[in-house]
C-alpha cells in the first residue's frame, strides 16, 4: 500500500537555529509534496506545493528564503525551518499524491522552539 | 475561490448518540473528498473519501459520509459514537493541484 513517512517525528530547537524534516513516500511516485502547518489553533496552513518538473510554489505568507524545500526524487522531500522562533512551532505535515490520485499524508513532524 | 466549511467548530454528544459532522466545499472541477482524523497531540489518521460512484462511502470504526453535488456536502455520519471517538474531524478537497482543509470540527463524547 501506500505510505508517508516523515522523521523526525518530534523534534526541539534552540530560538534562531534551524531543523529539517523529511517525508519519504513509500508504495507509489510522489510526484507533487505538500508541506503544511498545524498551528496550536489547529488549523492547517499549506506552506508550499512541490510538483516534479516544475517550480515550487509558496502559498503566502512563507518563503523560499524561511522554508527551503527540496523534492530530488519521486519518493523523497525535505523542508527546513531556518531561524525557527516561537512562531514557528506546531505540526508539519508532509502530503503526497501520484498524479491526480488520492493525497496521502505522513504523521507530522512536531517542532518545539525553545 | 475553492473552499471547504466545516460550519460546526464543536459537537458534544453522549456516547451511544448518533452524530453528523458538517462539510461543504466549493470547488469548479473534479476533486476527491475526504475526512481525517486528528486525537490530541497527533498526526492525522485517514478515513475515508470520495472520488466518484456511490454516494455513500463506508470509513474505518462506523464512519460514513455522503457526497450531495446538489448541496456541494460531504457530512461525516456515525450512527452510535463511542468516547474513543473524540477528536477533531477535518474535511478535505483535493483538487488538480491543490488541497483544502477545513478548519476542523472538535467532537466531544460525554461518556
């Protein structure tokens, strides 16, 4: 079957520093990641869409230049959090679909910013 | 504007009560819809979607939902709910390119 995964699971950053998570699809071609964020308000906020052979795009609000992503492959992306602050804390959710298939999604990356 | 509503942010119940979570979305082109769950403190938990055919989609623990074109919905139904089910419930639309949540509906069991 298909599957998500992301590592770290829960991870604890100084202020200022920065972390990086990664999704790794298992099962199927990932050929667009989504990465969102769960804020303690518990909505989710799309951070970015990586479909293969094209650009990034950044939804609003988040930037190439504070979530770097990285999607090489069909089966693995990463996204880093540089300079995390309090702000930056909550569940990041990596979502991966094959084409215009069903989106699957791994079990989050918590991140706590001391 | 593509959108999903989940006009109930909380619904308390007692357990053995029969329950419907609401969702409506707005969406021009086709899209699958579906409904994750979320207990505290964790990732989200798939249940169950709709792309095409039979209305009525049966999910994991009793969980149903049933697509209406006419009303743009997609409820989430359970007909005798169980403490364990408390949770936030989100609704989802996947479209071409994109994905929307809804801001998600806290259910309370009263056991």
């Amino acid at each position: 079957g298909a599957l998500v995964y992301q590592y770290p699971r829960r991870t604890i950053c100084k202020s200022g520093t920065s972390m990086r998570m990664e999704c790794q699809a298992v099962g199927f071609q990932a050929t667009s990641v989504a990465w969102y964020r769960q804020s303690p308000q518990k909505t989710f906020e799309l951070i970015a869409l990586s479909t293969v052979n094209s650009a990034i795009k950044y939804e609003q609000n988040f930037t190439q230049e504070k979530f770097p992503i990285s999607h090489p492959n069909l089966s693995f992306s990463s996204m880093t959090v540089l300079n995390a602050y309090l702000e930056d804390r909550g569940l990041y959710l990596c979502g991966a679909r094959e084409g215009f298939g069903e989106q699957y999604f791994g079990p989050g990356t918590r991140l706590t910013v001391l | 504007t593509q959108t999903v509503s989940q006009s109930d942010a909380h619904v308390t119940v007692f357990e053995g009560d029969s329950v419907e979570l609401r969702c409506n979305y707005s969406y021009g082109g086709s899209i699958y819809l579906s409904w994750y769950i979320q207990h505290h403190g964790r990732g989200l938990q798939f249940l169950l979607k709709y792309y095409s055919g039979n209305p009525v989609v049966q999910g994991v623990n009793g969980f149903e939902a049933e697509f209406s074109k006419s009303d743009s919905s997609f409820h989430l139904r359970k007909a005798s709910v169980h403490w364990s089910d408390s949770a936030v419930y989100f609704c989802a639309a996947t479209g071409y390119q994109n994905f929307y949540f809804g801001k998600g509906t806290s259910l309370t069991v009263i056991p």
